[in-house]
C-alpha cells in the first residue's frame, strides 16, 4: 500500500509537458547529407549525397511557412474551440507551434544556411537533426541570432559507430549554451547482434551518459522505399520487446539518469490515465496482469476517433515536394510518408492545411479508419483495453510490414511493465520534461 500511495504523490505532473500535447509540431524534410553509414539509415540515398546543400529553396520554404502559420491560425480557432476530442474548449490546447528540421546531419550546413532555414521558418521552438558532432558552436551561434527561439538537437546515435562519451560531452556543451538535445537509437538486427545481452548495451551504450539526465529516444526500425523495402535490419517483435524489456531493467538497475522516450513516458500514461497505479503492487511482484490488457470493454469508437484524428492533425510532415503527411509521435517518429508506403494528405502549394483535411473523403479519414479497423479486427487487439492508447499512436500502420502476431504486440506492454516498478524513476523523467517546454 505504501508503494501505491507513494504513487500518488510522486506522479507530479505540473508543468510537465509529459505526455501532454500542446504543441502543433511540424517536421520538414529540410536536409538529408550525411557522410555516415548508420545501421538502418533512413535518409533518402538521392538526398543524402547531395551534402552540404539544402534541400528546399527560400521560395519553398516560405510558403511552407505561410501555410504553417495560417494552419496554426486554424488550430487555435477550430481545434482549440471544439467540444469532443483531445484538443478543444474542455480538453488540451495547441499553444504554440516548433518545426523539426530532418533527416540529415544538419551541422554540415553552414551557419548562413542554418539561418535562412531558421529565419524564414521562424517558430518558438526549433529542432534540427544532427549526428554527433563537436560543432555546436554554430548552433550556439544560431541560437544569439534568434533570441526569440528555443534550439533543441536530435542526435542521431548508433552506438556501433559512434562514442557515448562523445555523446555525453555534446550534450553537456550544448547545454551551457542553452540548447536542449537528446540521442536517439535506431533499434536494428545489426544493434542486437552486435549487443545481444541488453545489460552489456546499457553499459557500454547508455551508461557514459547515464548521469546527466538527458532523454534518449529508442526507434523501431521500419523498411523504406529508398533501402527498397529491405528487411534485413527489421526485429522481430518478440525479440524487440524482450531485449527492450532487459534495457529497462538494467537503466533501472544501474539507476541511470536517463529519460526513455516515449516508451516510459507511456509507463506514466497507463499508471495515470489508465488507473494501473491501483494495481502498482501487482506490476512491482511480477504478477499477471492479463486481466488489465485483455478485458473486454465499451469501445467508443466515435471518441477514439476524434481524439486520435487530433493528435495526427498536431503532428504533420511536409517534404520536398511540399506534400503533406501524417507524422506519427510513435516508437521511433515515423513519418507516415511515401517512403515508408504511406499516401501524402495533399500539397500545400495550390491548397491550405485546413483545406487538404476538411475535404470529403480526405486521405486521413481514410488513414484513421484504417488504423481504428485494424485495432477492431486484429485478434489481439479486438478484446484488448488498450486500444484507444494504441489507436493514438497509430499502432494500426506497425502492421504494414510486420505482423505482431507471435507472444507480444505493439503495445510494449513488458517494457513499460518494468518502468512501471520504478515510480521515483518515472517522476524524474516527468520532472526533466519540464525543461523542454514543449
Ligand atoms: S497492440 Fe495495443 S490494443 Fe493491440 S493487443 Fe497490444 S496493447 Fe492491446
């Protein structure tokens, strides 16, 4: 008992942006060089030679900005005043808007050409992909240019090739120049086979860093068009959730201070949410939870619906072409885009945001039906109470290339089981999103 009322205590979320979206996030396929050869790279192969040049030109990119910012207009007028689904009068707002500048290692741009993407996309808050690299003074550089934007760096990480303690000083500078950034692992065959024992990966891989409170994003690796369709790096998702499931447990065991995302923060939501901190004794000792997962409940359907259509219409992408996509906020940030098989919304050249998804029989109510029908017909999903949580992060598309029809699913449900046991744990990591803001 003391654990559970322990729970209640800790689970703190004010000012948490944890598992909160607030934020109308675009990402925009702005550069792609890169002069590394990640396990599972996922930039275009056209793209990622062209270096030191960025993808779209000043007339591209301000009118993706003109559409970004009367779709922002739209958001806080229509979304923010609606009365059902997760944004409206009673529910969350969209408060501001950020740009994530991908896929590429954008700290081979120079600084003027960082400053004409950062200028005319002007927004609060900035991301930028980047490998690792010891140029953030350009960064830095960046940020006293533009007093009135937050930078943040997604570093892209493969602990095969790349120092965790290069990692960890990147980190470190970046942060005495203001710039918050996180690393994100790609999870391939190549990464398990090079570390099969999940406490040796968080030894060598997480621990240089496992002091310092930094985020670490852990990604499924998914098949692209521009790697034809190549399975050769996918895991399966038995042994994905089984080695994911022995990392938790060592970055619990070695009391790392890091923050897994998104696969603790989804801990939080369950426990929260989801009112598993009733049962916060039962996950501590390892007991069957089956019951939780598969208990037969109401589905709300027209609810689910219209929450999930929120959260997609929050997170887009917008390529080269200037083609619209879904971008979806889970394991591993897909964007649902042509290079992963996925149709485009629309083009934002002859018609606004609000206009590609308002029309009949757009390609997103197609998309949200798909994904809600998948959960509905899926044998593991259809009895299953978590399906509204796996609706919103579009667990529907997983399926395209791989079926997760062995012992366990989508869901993550033994890694989020093990940080689940950890509620100071979770609340150190809900604490830290209150840097981001965002
Ligand atoms: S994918 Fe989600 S909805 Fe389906 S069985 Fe797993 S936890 Fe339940």
């Amino acid at each position: 008992m003391n654990c559970i009322k322990k729970v209640f205590i800790m689970f703190n979320r004010n000012k948490s942006t944890l598992g909160i979206m607030d934020d109308l996030q675009i990402a925009i396929h702005s550069y792609d060089g890169c002069s590394k050869g990640c396990s599972g790279c996922l930039v275009d192969t056209h793209f990622k030679n062209e270096r030191f040049k960025p993808i779209l030109t000043s007339d591209q990119m301000q009118h993706i900005h003109m559409r970004v910012l009367e779709y922002y207009e739209w958001c806080k007028t229509n979304l923010n005043m609606k009365s059902d689904g997760y944004f409206g009068k009673n529910g969350f707002k969209i408060n501001h808007f950020s740009y994530t500048f991908r896929f590429g290692n954008h700290s081979e741009l120079s600084l003027e050409q960082l400053q004409e993407i950062s200028s005319i996309m002007a927004a609060p808050y900035q991301v930028f992909s980047t490998a690792p690299t010891e140029e953030i003074e350009k960064f830095h550089q960046l940020s006293l240019n533009n007093i009135n934007t937050s930078y943040f760096l997604e570093i892209i990480y493969d602990p095969i090739h790349d120092s965790a303690y290069l990692i960890r000083d990147m980190i470190l500078k970046m942060r005495n120049f203001n710039i918050l950034g996180y690393p994100e692992i790609l999870i391939t065959q190549r990464l398990l086979n090079e570390f099969p024992d999940p406490n040796v990966f968080v030894e060598k891989c997480l621990m240089p860093f496992g002091d310092i409170e930094t985020q670490v994003q852990f990604g499924r690796y998914t098949p692209s068009k521009t790697r034809n369709f190549n399975k050769k790096q996918m895991v399966m998702v038995d042994d994905e959730v089984t080695w994911l499931a022995g990392v938790a447990q060592s970055i619990l065991k070695h009391k790392l201070k890091i923050h897994p995302i998104p696969i603790a923060e989804y801990a939080v939501t369950l426990l929260d949410e989801y009112e598993e901190k009733n049962h916060l004794s039962d996950i501590i000792e390892n007991k069957n939870l089956d019951h939780l997962q598969y208990k037969e409940t109401d589905f709300p359907i027209k609810e689910v619906m219209s929450k999930t259509k929120d959260i997609f219409l929050s997170s887009l992408y917008i390529d080269h072409h200037l083609d619209l996509y879904i971008w979806s906020e889970s394991m591993g940030q897909h964007v649902l885009d042509h290079n992963f098989g996925f149709e485009k919304l629309g083009n934002i050249l002859l018609f606004s945001i609000s206009e590609i998804i308002s029309n009949k029989n757009n390609i997103l109510d197609k998309m949200l039906k798909q994904n809600i029908q998948q959960l509905i017909k899926n044998p593991k999903c259809s009895g299953c109470s978590y399906k509204s949580f796996c609706s919103s992060h579009a667990i529907g598309f997983f399926r395209k290339f791989q079926e997760d029809d062995g012992k366990y699913c989508y869901g993550y449900l033994p890694v989020i089981r093990e940080f689940q046991k950890d509620p100071e744990f979770l609340q150190m990591m809900i604490d830290g999103f209150k840097q981001l803001k965002f």
